[in-house]
C-alpha cells in the first residue's frame, strides 16, 4: 500500500511536468479557393498543401 501511495504521489509531482504548453508555430491561412492558392504560392515560394475533408480549424 505504501509503494501505491508513493506511486501516486511522484506520478502527482512530475505530472505536472508532461503538460506541454500549446507552442504556436505560425500563422495558417487556408484558402478555399484553388487557383488563389496556387498564386499565393508561387508567389511566396512555397509548396501547396491540399487538404481534403473536413476543414481545418
């Protein structure tokens, strides 16, 4: 019972630690709108992600 009880207790202490904060890489913009997308783009230099389903955010 006593190893349960240290258990729970270390668990309690260093849980504290395993909650990493939400880190924010960057703005997204999502565009629905295929052809602006790909302006944008090239634009900018930068790949196109396509995203098919349900919509982000």
């Amino acid at each position: 019972m006593r190893s349960l009880k240290l258990l729970l207790c270390w668990m309690a202490l260093t849980g504290l630690g395993w909650a990493q904060p939400t880190v924010e890489i960057g703005r997204v913009t999502w565009y629905t709108d295929y052809d602006e997308a790909m302006k944008v783009a090239k634009k900018e230099n930068k790949p196109l992600w396509l995203h098919f389903g349900e919509n982000p955010g």
